[in-house]
C-alpha cells in the first residue's frame, strides 16, 4: 500500500503549513490586467462624476432657464380649413365664412303664449 503522506503530520496540519496555490494565481499578467481594468474603469467614473457636476452645478441656471422657457411657451395653432373631397375628387364639403352681424329681424310666431 502506497502511503499518501511522507511524514506521520496529520493531514489537517499539513494543510495549514503548506502552501496552498489556485490554478492561475501565480500568473502576474492577470493580476496586472485585474489593476488595469480596475483603473479604467474609476477613470471611467470620475469622468461621469465630472460631467454630472458640470450639468448639475456650473451649468445648472441655463438648463433651469431652459426648461422653463419650453414649458411655459405659447404657439398658437392656427386651424387648418379646406375642402372636403372623396376619393374621385368630387367636393363633398367645404367651408364658408360665417356671417356673424348681428340682426334685430324676429320671425312673429302667430301662437299665443300664456
């Protein structure tokens, strides 16, 4: 029988004083890459962080004054009229100017109202 340990130190103590290694934890490429990424990705933030400040803080009054000048705007919508044609092109509808004098002539009903 083959033994699996070369000395009589119980399994759990050899754990503890031995060294114990990941596959791929020795590789310093990817530590190096692991700080690269890490850093360009703060870069990437601080930039976003930049940014907000200016819109927010420096920039923040014109954009206010933006904001209020579209919502409070008036543009009058003027009413498109025309003519009304079925597929033929056969005028089924069109519009006039209204009269809108004012007249004084009453229609003399003949009943009699009590």
């Amino acid at each position: 029988m083959k033994r699996i340990f070369h000395s009589k130190i119980s399994p759990v103590l050899k754990m503890q004083t031995s060294d114990i290694h990941f596959v791929g934890s020795k590789d310093p490429g990817r530590r190096t890459m692991f700080v690269v990424s890490f850093f360009c990705m703060g870069i990437f933030f601080i930039l976003i962080l930049i940014r907000l400040f200016n819109l927010t803080v420096v920039k923040g009054n014109y954009y206010h004054r933006l904001s209020e000048s579209n919502r409070i705007r008036e543009v009058p919508i003027e009413p498109k009229y025309g003519e009304i044609r079925d597929r033929k092109w056969f005028l089924l509808a069109e519009n006039k100017d209204a009269n809108l004098s004012s007249s004084t002539n009453y229609i003399r009903s003949e009943r009699i109202y009590y």
